[in-house]
C-alpha cells in the first residue's frame, strides 16, 4: 500500500531531529523492532540495539554532527532519504562536511524496515585526514 508522501516527509523531519538530538535511542526509534540497516555494503546492524550501535558511532567519531534532510522522494513503500552532515572529526578535529543518502523501505507504521545507507567513504577519509 503507498504510503503518504506528506507523512514520510514528516517522518524523515523527525527522523533528523533525532540524529541532532545525540541521541542514539532516539535515531532507533524510527525503526522497526527488526529493522536494519547497511552502510556501503558493510556489515548489516540488525534490530534497534544495532542501530543504537551505528549512530553511537557516528556520535563518537562526530561528536558535534548536525544533520540537514535535503530532499526525501517517496515511491509506494519506499523512500530515499538524502542528507548532508558537518561537524569536526573527534580524532583530528578537520571539518567535516559528507553527503549522502539512505534508501528506506518503510513499514505502514512509518518505522523503517530496511535501509541500504550511501557515502563517499573516500572523501570522507581524506576530509579526517586533511591538514
């Protein structure tokens, strides 16, 4: 069944204030109990305790992350979540700034059954190392 574009909209509005909230539980929440994600064709992190993991990752090496929602595009049961993220690399303390998007395959309750996440690993590799 489609899903309301409007309400994905708002889910992923919500979805990025969570990320800026630092909290990790907060980003898990918008998951199903079962959901996953993969990043760059990683390791899967399966369940809300792996997604705990991920974005506790994120925070660790991010401590200041600010996420923006660029753009969300729905299609039945599917949306791409496109984002930007800055802040400064906890190790090196570079600027960061990496784009990149999540491809979303949502449940009827808007919690996030699936998703394949999408950087360039690379630049952001050379951003934490530059200067």
């Amino acid at each position: 069944m489609p899903i309301d574009p409007n309400a994905v909209a708002k889910m992923a509005q919500d979805y990025t204030a969570a990320w800026n909230s630092k909290s990790a539980a907060a980003v898990a929440s918008h998951y199903a109990e079962d959901g996953q994600i993969i990043i760059n064709r990683g390791e899967p992190w399966k369940g809300r305790s792996g997604i705990v993991e991920m974005a506790s990752g994120f925070y660790a090496d991010v401590p200041d992350l600010s996420l923006v929602c660029d753009e969300i595009r729905c299609a039945g049961s599917h949306a791409v979540y496109v984002w930007t993220f800055t802040g400064h690399d906890a190790k090196t303390g570079n600027p960061l700034k990496v784009r990149g998007w999540e491809e979303w395959e949502l449940g009827d309750d808007l919690k996030v059954k699936a998703s394949l996440g999408w950087y360039d690993a690379d630049d952001y590799a050379r951003q934490v190392g530059a200067g």
